[in-house]
C-alpha cells in the first residue's frame, strides 16, 4: 500500500482494520480501549506517519502526554542521533519529550528522576544501568515504567533497547590483535558510576587475556570525556617508557583527540600508533586520518526504545527486551604495528 502524503483518521482507521470512532477513542481517552486494539491502531499510527490533533490526548499517555530522557551530558554528540529517532517517534504518539543532563552524576540523576516524575511524566528513558540504591527504591515505588538503553544485559526485571558494551569492546580488540598489535593501551571514559564505561574496559582487558601472550594491556588511563581529556591521555601515554603500537579509545571523542594531538606531536597515525574509536559519530568521519570505530545503532535504539516505553504505557503487554549488534568500521586509523 502507497503511504499518503498527509494521513487521515480515515487512513489510520483502514490500516488498523478499526472504526474512526475507535481510533478517536484510542487517541483521547485510551482506557476505553482493548489494549491489543490500542497496540495496532499505534502501529498503524507509526506505519503511517500520523500526528493526532493537539486537542487530544495522545494515544500513548495516561496523564500528561510527556515522557522524560535523562541523558549524562549534552556536551558532545554521542546521545543526539539516538535521542532525536526517540523523540521522533513519541511524536508520533503525540508524546511531548523533555530532556535533563546528569553530568555522569548518580546523584543528580535521582534528583532529575524525582523532578520529572513530579512534574508528571508518564514515563522516562535513562542511559545505563548503574543507579544508586535509592533511585532503583524509587523507580520501584512509584511503578514507574522506564526503559534503558545504550546497554544490555540478560536482566528480566529491566527492560532493555541497547547493546552489549563488553562484547563490543572485546571485538574491536581482538580485531587490534588479529592486525599484528601486541603492545597495547586504553583511553578509557571514568568507569566509576558508569557500567558502559566500566564495560568497554573490561572487554579489551578479556579480549587480552583470551588472546594471551605476547599481547599485553600496557595501560588504561580514565579520563572525562572530552577531546582535551583525549589528548592529553594520548600525550602521556606516548611519553612512557615502553609506548604502544595501538590505543582503543572508550568513545570517539577521545579518539578524536588522541589523534588531533598525535599530529601536534607529530607523530603519524597509524603509521606510527593506531587508534580506535567507539560509537561512529559524525566526528569519526570528520577527523584526519579518519576513525575506525564501534559503529552503534543509535538510531535503531531510540525507535525501539520509544515504542517499548509506549507499549509500556498504553498497553498491559509485558515486552522483551531488545538486544542490538554492534559493527567494527574500517577506517583509515587502524593499521598493522610498524615493524
């Protein structure tokens, strides 16, 4: 069937197998429908684009049609590409999105938390599964439907739209190793209150010891994540004794770093040191050499994170969780060691 350019009730009703009057019903008052009923009839809503009328209330809301994100920085690309497919799709439901920073702070994560839920949000999305104990008390208090993402583990008590941290990390070792690499070391995020952080460093710590000698992990330094942070890293490691032939870096603003730094210091890259990055966003392409990296499905997991979080909110449905794959990017900043 040809999508319409502008979708009517009229579309959504034929699409969904329903009567107008019970798409009305779904949108403004959501309780008075079947909740399988209300699952196709958002479906069909996604499938064709159609954005309820503002009047309404929106078919994915119980309350106040918002939904929070509470993300741990606005400073730097990483969260965009995937927060902005979320929104998308929450406005697809009508569902406004508010966002909040917690600066890779437990603490005022909880206090975000509080904050939204106070001022009525009907659900919320955070990043990682690290919580203080008292924001894990909290969420289960109040019932209050969240999705998790940029992570994954087997949890059945969580639900995930996100990845595997550790074992992507593994993968683009064993790929450093499998180039000829045996003197390595990590650029690393502050794991610290941070389980994808501590994840990554974990993954290419298994991933040497599974390859076993004579590779060895010279160093991981931890280090806030920004570029000066990167390349400041970068600097001390390339000024110790024994230097490595290749740097994984926890993200790729670090490794952007890194290598803006490695040509102020001139030295080559990756004739000189390979570099690796983490996440495969917009700077990955921009810097010189270009980066290899972990390519993330941002986008991927913020649709998938929305309609998870809106089946949680309009339907009695108890969703999976949703695991994502990884892919290593082959760039220009990974070569063999110099021999």
């Amino acid at each position: 069937m040809k999508k319409p350019v502008n979708p009517t009730l009229e579309d959504v009703a034929r699409v969904a197998n329903a009567s107008t009057a019970t798409i009305s019903r779904a949108i403004n008052t959501p309780d008075k429908v079947a909740p399988e009923t209300r699952l196709r009839i958002l479906n069909a809503i996604r499938e064709l684009g159609y954005t309820p009328h503002s009047g309404g209330r929106a078919l994915a809301s119980n309350r106040s049609n918002t939904v929070g994100a509470i993300i741990p920085t606005m400073a730097n690309a990483m969260f965009a590409s995937g927060l902005q497919s979320f929104q998308e799709e929450l406005a697809i439901a009508g569902v406004t999105l508010l966002v909040a920073s917690t600066g890779y702070d437990g603490k005022h994560e909880f206090s975000q938390i509080q904050s939204l839920i106070t001022h009525g949000a009907d659900g919320l999305l955070l990043i990682g599964a690290a919580r203080l104990p008292e924001t894990r008390e909290f969420l289960a208090l109040r019932q209050i439907p969240y999705v998790v993402s940029w992570c994954y583990k087997p949890d059945p008590k969580i639900l995930f739209a996100g990845f595997d941290n550790h074992k992507a990390a593994y993968g683009m070792t064993m790929e450093v190793l499998r180039q000829g690499h045996r003197k390595i070391a990590m650029i690393a995020g502050i794991s610290e209150g941070n389980d994808r952080a501590s994840n990554r460093i974990k993954g290419v710590k298994q991933a040497i010891r599974d390859f076993g000698s004579p590779a060895k992990l010279l160093k991981v330094m931890q280090t806030p994540y920004s570029q000066t942070k990167g390349g400041d890293a970068f600097a001390n490691l390339m000024h110790k004794p024994t230097v490595p032939t290749a740097i994984i870096c926890g993200n790729d603003v670090l490794a952007a770093g890194a290598i803006v730094r490695a040509r102020q210091l001139g030295i080559a890259i990756p004739r000189d040191v390979s570099i690796t990055g983490f996440d495969d966003i917009d700077i990955a392409t921009t810097v010189y050499p270009t980066l290899t990296t972990v390519r993330v499905p941002q986008r991927r997991m913020g649709r998938s994170a929305a309609r998870l979080l809106l089946e949680l909110l309009t339907t009695d449905n108890k969703p999976a969780s949703i695991e994502f794959e990884t892919e290593i990017i082959f760039r220009e900043s990974l070569a063999p060691p110099p021999s």
